[in-house]
C-alpha cells in the first residue's frame, strides 16, 4: 500500500487544515505530532474513505 497516499485533517477551534502524505507512516506521524497539540485528527484515503486509528497502525507496520 505504499505510495497510495492520505490525507490527514487537523481540527482546532475554528481553523483547520489538511496535509496530503504518500505512505501510512507519514500520516501516521503527522496524525500523532498534529494530536499532541490537542487538535482533533481524521485520516482519509485519497478516495475520501475515512480510516480509522487501528487501519492506519497496521498499514504503516507494512510499509
């Protein structure tokens, strides 16, 4: 699954933003910097399916 990218939305009072990454482990990573501030996070594929935390986990394990 590599190379078939992300996209990892970040939430904070009223601004949000969304960061586009190529591989689990990027989203994942900016998934946990982007939730250490406090901000809510959702992970997408580039389809728009949203993907849970434990999908995310195990398809950054594979890469």
């Amino acid at each position: 699954m590599s190379g078939v990218g992300y996209q990892v939305y970040s939430k904070s009072g009223d601004g949000a933003i969304r960061i586009v990454v190529s591989s689990a482990k990027q989203a994942l990573a900016k998934a946990n910097e982007l939730a250490e501030a406090g901000n809510e996070i959702l992970i997408k594929d580039l389809a728009g399916r949203v993907i849970d935390t434990a999908t995310i986990v195990e398809l950054a394990a594979r890469e």
